[in-house]
C-alpha cells in the first residue's frame, strides 16, 4: 500500500501557495496538501479545533515566518513546545534570511530553515527535494 503524506503549508501568499501546489504535483509525492492562511488557523487545525476537527495530524509543516495574526514564530514555539506535536518536521520557508533569525528558529527546535529562491524552476526544485527528504527518505516516529 502506497502511503499519501498529510502536509500542513502555513502560509499567505496566494502565488507561493500556488508555486508549491505545483511543485508538489510535479514531484510527484503522494501528499494531501491542507493550507491555512494565519497562525491562528494553523494552532486551530494542529490542536483540530472546529472547523478542522476530523483533520490527519500532518507528516510535515511548511511555515511562513511573516504571517498574520500569530507569526510563524509563536506558531512554531506552540508547535515545538507541545509534546504532542513537536516530533512533526517543521521546516521554514521564507525570505528573512539574518543571521539572527536563523540561529533563533534553530534554537526554537526548527527542523529546517529554507529561505525562498526568487526563480521559479530553483523554487520548485527546493520544495520537491525537502518533501521528499521529510516524506520519503528520513524514518520519522509513528504518530500516537
């Protein structure tokens, strides 16, 4: 049996929504692909309150830094601080790219920092290579 993958994009840019979608299909990584625009749908979906009550808790989280709401980063530390959550990969896609911000998402137990490429083809190749490392070549912990 083939297993298809729960990915959790937090993210609220239509256009890298849509580059993602994309690079997804073409990669072809058996995933289900959920997309919530704001921090604070992300902790609803990940703590699977109403509307996302008979939500999969995802394989993978792909986070947006900038977001409304919660940022990513409150999102991340709810995440990383859960001990029912933080065995999910969580890795960071966005265009910050300080020293700073990168030592503190480490810090914050982030999986991995991506900052986003400007080219589409560059762009598509990254978040088909990272799906697949987190989906299908690492071994991951069973969820409970």
């Amino acid at each position: 049996m083939t297993e298809i993958f729960n990915i959790l994009l937090i993210e609220d840019n239509s256009n890298e929504v849509l580059l993602i979608k994309n690079a997804l299909t073409q990669g072809k990584i058996l995933h289900e692909l959920h997309i919530v625009e704001n921090g604070s749908e992300a902790l609803a979906f990940l703590y699977r309150k109403e509307p996302y009550s008979f939500v999969t808790q995802p394989d993978l989280i792909l986070l947006d830094l900038n977001l409304p709401e919660l940022d990513g980063w409150e999102v991340l530390e709810k995440t990383k601080s859960d001990p029912n959550l933080r065995r999910i990969p969580v890795v960071i896609l966005t265009n910050s790219m300080t020293d700073l911000q990168i030592s503190k998402a480490y810090d914050m137990h982030v999986n991995g920092y991506i900052i986003k490429p400007v080219s589409y083809d560059k762009f598509t190749e990254i978040i088909q290579k990272t799906c697949n490392f987190w989906l299908n070549i690492v071994a991951l912990p069973k969820k409970d």
